[in-house]
C-alpha cells in the first residue's frame, strides 16, 4: 500500500501549545476590525476556513477525498437563504435549518460513496455534486442564475440586529470559534483515533472490531454538516445564495485550501483558506489568470510541498527543536 | 417518430464520446492508477489543435484540414502527455493514488484558464470537412453523413483498442504490467517506457475524440470542463475492469441519455448520474467491475 495520503501529517503539536495557538487565533481575529482589517473579507475567509476545516475533518483524519463539498456548501446556503427570505424565519433557525439540510444530504451521499474507495470515492461525490448542481440551476426554487438574492440578515434570536456590521462579524466569529473546537474535539476523541486509524490501515481496523463503514458514515456526515454551517453562514453574511456555491470549481477549491495550508493539520485549512481568499481578492482584477494561478499553486503543491504550510512550519519547528 | 431517432442519434454520437474517453481513462487507470482529470482539457486541445490546422495553416496551396488533424492532434497532445507523465505523474507513484487526481486536476484549470485567457470562453465554428456534408433519407429519418462518421470511426478506434490491448502480444504485455509490474519488469520488460507511451496513447485518443467533436459542437475552452464530469459517472457504472465493458457503458449511456431526452427532457442532464447512483446501490464495483 502506497503511502497514505495524511501520513506526511506533522506530529501534532502538544495540548498546551493547541490552546494557546487556538487563543491567539481568536484575539488576533476579534481585534481585526480595529486595525484596519476590512470585516467582509474576514467574514468570507473565516466562512470559507471553516468549510476547509469541515474538509479536512473528512481528508486530513478520514483519508477520504471527496471532490462534491461544494453541494453540502451550496445547499445549505439555499436553504438557509429560503428559510430567511421566503418564510422569515430568524438567522439563526435559518442556519440551523440549512446545516440540518446538509447533513441529511450527507447522509444519503455518504451511504453510497462509502461503497467504494479512493478515486472511485472522489468520482462518485463529484458526480453526485454534479447531478446536484443541475438539480438546482432547475429548480425553481433557487431562481437558477440569478440565485435567491436578497436575503435579509435579520435579528439574532430576535435580538440582535445583524444589518450592523459589527454583530454580524461577532457573529461568524464565534460560530467559527465554536466549530472550530468542535473539530478539534472530534479529531482528539476515541472515534477522531480510530477514525485515524481506519485511514492508516482499513483492515486492521475491521480486524480489531470496528465498523470501518460506520465510522467513515459518521465522519462523513459530520464533514458534510460543518461544511453546511459554512454555508448557511455564509448565505447570511452575504444575503446571497447562488449556482457559484454549488459548482465543482467550488469543489477544487476547498481541496486547494486544505492542500496548501496542509492536510492533516488543525490549522492548515485555515491558513489555507485565507491565503486563497486574499490571493483571489488580489488578482480578481487579472482575470482569468486567477483560474491559471490557481491551478499551478495546486501543481506546485503536489510535487513539491505535500505537507502545506503549517505542515511545513511544524516539521521545521521540530527540526530545529531536536 | 422522427424526433425519437433524431435524439436516439444524438445519443449514440454523445455515446462515441463518452466511449472513447472512458477507453482513456480506463487505459491509464489500469497501468498507472491514476485517474487523468486533464483528460477533459486534453480533449478541448485536440478540438483547438483541429480548429487550428484548419483556420491558421496552409502549406502552399494545400490546406491542413480535417483529416491531417485526426492525425496531427493526437500526436501532438500524445507528446504533451508524456512530458507532463516523465516530467511530473512519474514523481507521484509512490504516493497515495489521490495525488495523481489532484495533479491533473491543477494541470486542467492551467490549461482551461490559459485557453480562455486567449481564445475567451464563446465557442468558436468549425468547417465541416467537403466530404462529409450532407446526408442520407433513411425514409424513417434523416442521417447526416458526417454523425454517422463519428458513430462508425469511434466504433473502429475503440474495437481496435480492444483488439489490441486483448488479443495482442503487446497488449498480452500491457495486462500483465496492469496486474503486476514488478515481475514483468524481471522478464525484461521496460514498464516505465510502457507506462509513459500507454499515458499519451489514451490522451492521444481524448484528443481524437476533440477533433472529431469539433465540427459538431463548438470549439470551446470549456468544452471538456463537465463533459469529464459525466464521463467519471459513466466510468463508475462501468467499472474500469474491462476494456469492452468501458465501450458498451458509453455507448449504453449516450442512448439512455438520447431516449431521456425525448421522453422526460428535464432530466436529461441528470440521468447519468441518476443511474450511478442506482449502480452503485446495487453494483458497487460497477457493471463490468471487479472488486479490488
């Protein structure tokens, strides 16, 4: 068996240093309004981190590559965006409506991708993306390309007016922070180890007893379900839900983010995520060179730096620590 | 009654397509264990290379037209193919088989976003060869000579395909480098050598299958982006186990998908995937697949 994919994974860093790592994160990220820091960018590329950690969760730890994350992004972005335009509900049922959305999605998807492995797994959650990405330019519920537009931010709990930029990015904030832990909490927990070592050996695993298929159904639903929350998050800060989300180039660039932070980090993807947003928010002007630029970082990145940029950091800092 | 086998040919010229792509990629799967997600873009390249010949070349007063690109296209993207398998595929074998797909996968957006940074994304014409136009009155319909082409050569290039990879010494060599490299090499063989021609034979022949969509579908950039996506599906309900089997799925599908067409057209771009999905619940390893 060749090398698995996560195996370049870095030696984690210890409990201590993840806590103090995780709050420098947060004050760095709450103080970033206040130093200049323009707030809608950050809002995208916390939505967009968190969708790359909800990846990785499934890739990083599960050794699973599905190539369709964009449908769990783009569906629960419509859902949320219907339940808090079409029937008013306030943001937060409307998220939580969308979340539920994908992880419903991720459990039908899952069930039947699990069935095969490796490439085959990447082909059939890209098929399945596609076949839901025609579903929705036809619905009529989804206005096709125009997207559902518009979408109101609404009060938080009927409180809190998310129309102020402000609560709004409080908001994500702390809806990141908390999946954040969540998934950091899912990778340090029993199943987050055997999780671990499904992806190292699979039948050693079953020959221990576990149930390899309901391990990676789980942890499939649960990518499926945060990258959801993604969505629907991003649904409300952008008062936008459209065929963008849903599309397989959507696909490839959580895979990207994940790829060039590192795979198999618990920062990686975040690191990712905001690299790729500030690059394409940089050379937006440049056209279609974004596309080119994009898919070189991606050439570069599987030839010759496998363990991303976190990946990297860590196994210097090790180095240099020995 | 007309419409019916007006998008049952439709169907079986999509089904050419999807055979001879699905034919590639299964080649390369099976030596090299990789999935070729440039196989879409190599395509769109043998469709551009065509366009090419036809519009900017002219050697005297002899134009490279048609014919000269089934034959120069996929040479030249074969070449292409095997500097991207020497230059970087080869790097990867050791590595888990989901790199390869990430590869292609960043070499397909190069290629698709250079296209369209030069040419755009609107679809570009392209001349249907003199000896080709027109058509045949079946009396139950009416068959254009050049879709009947494109049914009858794809059918020929796959079945020599097979002919070749199954009933050839050759092709006796290629399996076994498929089942087992290692030992084939102990024989004397070259399987690195096998491994890079095999790469460019299959892009090769996704480049063959771009020229000979040219004059049917538009020269596009973007031609090859989704078209791959459903060929992916049509490989999953295939299997990539059986060279024939990759044939008879494509062109299978291309008839399923012409008959949605006709009978319930807002499925007609889902159905594909409508049928993997109902493969993979009750085949998982696919219609001629092994479990591996």
């Amino acid at each position: 068996m060749a090398t698995t994919i996560a195996a370049t994974a870095p030696v984690r860093a210890g409990s201590n240093g993840m806590l103090i790592a995780t709050a420098v994160m947060a004050i760095v990220l709450a103080l970033a309004p206040f130093v200049g820091i323009y707030p809608v960018f950050v809002m995208k590329a916390l939505c967009f981190a968190l969708f790359a950690c909800a990846f990785n969760l499934l890739l990083g730890f599960g050794g699973l590559l599905s190539f369709g994350h964009s449908m769990f992004l783009g569906t629960a972005g419509y859902v949320c965006a219907y339940a808090a335009k079409s029937w008013g509900l306030t943001p937060e049922i409307a998220i939580v409506l969308g979340t539920l959305a994908s992880a419903a999605l991720g459990a039908v998807v899952g069930a039947l991708a699990i069935r095969r492995q490796g490439i085959y797994f990447a082909m059939i959650t890209l098929a399945v993306a596609q076949m839901m990405y025609f579903i929705y330019l036809q619905a009529p519920f989804t206005h096709g390309e125009d997207g559902i537009q518009a979408v109101p931010r609404g009060r938080l709990f009927g409180l809190i007016d998310l129309a102020n930029p402000y609560a709004m990015y409080y908001t994500v904030l702390a809806i990141f922070l908390l999946a954040f832990l969540f998934i950091y909490r899912i990778i340090h927990s029993p199943f987050g180890q055997v999780l671990k070592a499904i992806r190292e050996n699979e039948p050693r695993a079953i020959s221990l007893g576990y149930d390899a298929d309901r391990y990676k159904l789980i942890a499939f639903v649960l990518s499926a379900t945060l990258a959801g929350l993604a969505g629907a998050t991003k649904a409300i800060v952008f008062q936008l839900a459209s065929l963008t989300d849903v599309h397989w180039t959507m696909s490839g660039e959580v895979v990207l983010m994940t790829l060039l932070g590192g795979m198999g980090t618990i920062f990686g993807p975040v690191v990712g995520a905001f690299v790729i947003i500030a690059l394409e928010s940089y050379l937006a002007r440049f056209g279609e060179w974004v596309t080119v630029i994009t898919g070189t970082i991606f050439v570069v990145c599987v030839l010759a730096f496998r363990r991303g940029i976190v990946g990297e950091l860590s196994a210097w800092w090790s180095r240099t620590r020995s | 009654m007309q419409a019916l086998f007006g998008q049952l040919l439709i169907g079986l010229i999509n089904g050419a397509f999807y055979a001879m792509l699905s034919l590639g990629l299964a080649v390369i799967f099976g030596l090299l264990n990789i999935i070729n997600f440039t196989h879409g873009a190599q395509y769109m390249m043998g469709a551009f290379i065509a366009w090419f010949l036809l519009n900017h070349v002219h050697i005297g007063e002899w134009q490279l037209g048609y014919w000269s690109a089934l034959l120069i296209a996929p040479i030249v993207v074969g070449a292409v193919g095997v500097v991207i398998e020497r230059t970087m595929l080869s790097r990867l074998y050791k590595l888990d088989h989901l790199y390869g797909l990430l590869l292609t996968f960043g070499l397909a957006l190069v290629i698709q976003g250079l296209f369209r940074h030069e040419f755009g994304s609107s679809g570009m014409p392209y001349q249907m060869p003199s000896q080709l136009q027109g058509g045949l009155n079946l009396g139950f319909m009416f068959l254009p000579i050049y879709r009947a082409w494109v049914i009858i050569a794809s059918l020929i290039v796959c079945l020599s395909t097979w002919y070749v990879i199954e009933r050839t010494k050759l092709g006796s060599y290629l399996r076994a480098a498929t089942e087992n490299p290692a030992l084939v090499q102990a024989f004397g063989i070259n399987v690195p050598r096998m491994i890079t021609l095999t790469f460019g034979f299959g892009v090769g022949l996704a480049a063959l299958a771009g020229v000979m969509a040219a004059p049917i579908y538009q020269v596009n950039p973007l031609m090859g982006a989704d078209l791959i996506i459903v060929v992916f599906a049509v490989v999953v309900i295939g299997g990539m186990g059986s060279i024939m089997g990759s044939i008879l799925t494509g062109f299978g599908l291309g008839v399923v998908e012409g008959l949605t067409k006709y009978f319930y057209p807002e499925a007609s771009n889902t159905v594909i995937f409508v049928v993997m999905v109902i493969v993979l619940m009750f085949r998982p390893a696919g219609l001629f697949g092994r479990e591996r």
